[in-house]
C-alpha cells in the first residue's frame, strides 16, 4: 500500500532525490534525540574497551530515559548482548551496530503486506491534539502534488468547535476537496456523504478525520464502529487502513492511551507526530513493539511538507548521526 499509495503507478520506486529528501526530514525530526539521549547512547560505545557488564547497566539506563520503556530496553539490550556473542563481537566500539541492527528488526517485525484499491478509504484516529488533522493535510498535499492522486477529504470530528473549519482551511492550503456538515452533525452522515462523493467523483483517496474523545470510550467505539460499517456498506473491503496518530511528546501515557484506542477499533497502522519537539523518540520503540503496528508516517514539524514516510534503517541511522 504505502509504495502504491505514494507511487506513480505499479511499485513505481522513489526517485534519488524523493529518498534523500525524506533522509533530511528524517534527520531534521531527529535532531533533539540525536544531540540528546541517543548522543549519550553514541558516546557510550566511543571507546575501544572491553564489553563489561557496566555497559549494558548505563545503556539500559539511557535507554529507559530516552522513552523506549522498561520492557522494550530490557528486550532490545537482551538481543543485542546476544547478537554480540552470536558474532563474537568483544569491543565496546564494535557493540554499536549490533545494537543499531536489533533496533531495525523491532520496527521490522511489524511489516504489514500492501494493499492497494481505489477509492483507497484511510480512517484517522487518535486523541484529542495528538495532530489527526495536521497530519491529514500533509498526507492529502503530499499524494495531491507529489503523485497526482485524486484526493478526497471528510471532516467526521463534528464534535469539537472549530474541528471543521480547521479541516477546511488545511484543505485549502492543500488544494483538495473536503465533504463537511459543520458542527454537531452526525459524523455517519458525513462518511455516508464523503463515501458517495468518493465513488461518483473518481477519488483515489478518501481520508477521514474524526473525533478523539477518548473519556467516553464505549461512545468512541460505538461511534468507529458505526463509521466503519457506513464505509463497509458501499465498500465491503475498506477502510483499507486505520491509523492511530500518537503524540511522541506524551511519551509512555501516549502509549497507554494507544492501546485504549486499540481496543475500540482494529488499528492497522500508526502515525507518531510531533517527534521534531521531543529529544527522547525512543518512544518509536516502545510504539512499534506495544502496539505491534508498523509505523507509516512521522511529523516532522508544524508545516504542511513536515512529513517523513517512516524508513527503520534511516530513522536509526539518524539516532546515532
Ligand atoms: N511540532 C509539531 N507540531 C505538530 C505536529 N503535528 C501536529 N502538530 C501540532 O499539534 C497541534 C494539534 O494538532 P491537530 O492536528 O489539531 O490535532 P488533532 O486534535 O489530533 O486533530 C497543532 O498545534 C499542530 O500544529 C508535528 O509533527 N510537529
Ligand atoms: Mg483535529
């Protein structure tokens, strides 16, 4: 999906330049971690000693600080004591990138198969400000100008004030249409709208923003649950993916709540924002393994073209620049 969704056509690869622009969005988001905790990290495995027990004990510590969580570090520095002996590796200089690979499979191992189809119906949810709507309207600019896509927007999040002109104005910007009935309409009513106009207009993509209210959480998923069966009554096979935004700033609490929305609705993908405004983003690891969701997208900033398509191997990399 994510190759066909931002492709030009079948499994159309990203040019030189397209990969090396998403390196630098990668780096830039990065940049507070990289200098932070993950500098410590790097610093750790500097020196050209022997592996001692105080080594895996300071990176446990650092790990932990930097929000990868307790269980995920105690995982992760299992593996990579592990990937060292397998190796014979006995330097703490050579140590690094046996960690580094234990942090790629982590994110590895939650690889979902693409699906592709048209209209392709991309669900949002999340809580309140954990950026749903920002990250929509980079999403909806990014496949509107970058690969031509018919792009269709729903403003399902009619229980907030000023939810819908938000959406509006970001579509705007964006220069893609959005089905909207104010606010205090039915969100069913605008799904049943967005999904209608999504198949007589020939849209590629239909993206819904809906509400986060996550102190009512049988009302949440009965109300997912209704959207969803909208959807499914004209189109038996979406929505064909369902991404959870998590705020990086909200650290371990925004994983917790994560996996409350896990429960009132099947989540396929996640989305982290915000990782620009955080030094920690090891909250990455402590996602992809809690969540068991591969991670789609990050933010990278508040501007429209502040989006990354996640990438293990180069968000590592830039870990540790
Ligand atoms: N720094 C930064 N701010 C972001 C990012 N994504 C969203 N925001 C900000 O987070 C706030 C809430 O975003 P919004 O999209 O309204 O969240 P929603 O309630 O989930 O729809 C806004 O002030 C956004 O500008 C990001 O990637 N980086
Ligand atoms: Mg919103």
């Amino acid at each position: 999906m994510f190759r066909r969704l931002f492709g030009r056509g079948q499994d159309a690869p990203r040019t030189e330049e397209e990969a090396q622009q998403e390196e630098q969005k990668i780096d830039q988001a990065t940049a507070k971690a990289r200098s932070g905790l993950f500098g410590q990290i790097s610093n750790l495995f500097a020196v050209d000693d022997p592996i001692t027990e105080e080594l895996w004990d300071d990176l446990e510590m650092l790990l932990i600080q930097a929000d990868v969580g307790v269980e995920t570090t105690q995982y992760l520095v299992n593996r990579t004591k592990d990937r060292c002996n397998r190796n014979g590796v006995k330097r703490v200089r050579e140590a690094k990138d046996m960690l580094k690979a234990e942090m790629v499979r982590v994110f590895q191992d939650q690889v979902r198969p693409p699906a592709s189809a048209q209209p392709y119906v991309l669900l949002v949810v999340g809580v309140n400000g954990a950026g749903k709507t920002t990250l929509i309207a980079k999403l909806a600019q990014r496949l509107k100008i970058q690969f031509g896509k018919n792009v269709l927007l729903a403003a399902a999040d009619t229980f907030r004030a000023a939810a819908t002109e938000q959406l509006e104005t970001w579509a705007e910007r964006a220069g893609v249409p959005v089905i909207t009935r104010g606010q205090g309409a039915d969100p069913g009513a605008v799904v049943y709208d967005a999904v209608e106009a999504a198949l007589a207009q020939n849209v590629d993509v239909l993206i819904i923003d809906t509400a986060g209210r996550l102190h009512a959480k049988t009302n949440l998923m009965r109300e997912l649950e209704k959207l969803r069966n909208i959807i499914r009554r004209r189109i038996p096979s979406a929505p064909h993916e369902v991404l959870l935004v998590i705020d990086a700033t909200t650290g371990q609490n925004g994983v917790l709540q994560a996996k409350s929305f896990m429960q009132a609705v099947d989540v396929t993908d996640v989305a982290v924002t915000k990782l620009d405004g955080t030094a920690k983003g090891g909250i990455a690891f402590a996602i992809a393994q809690d969540i068991e969701r591969p991670i789609r997208y990050i933010g990278t900033g508040e501007k429209i073209t502040d989006l990354a398509m996640f990438d293990s191997q180069a968000f590592v990399d830039s870990l540790f620049a």
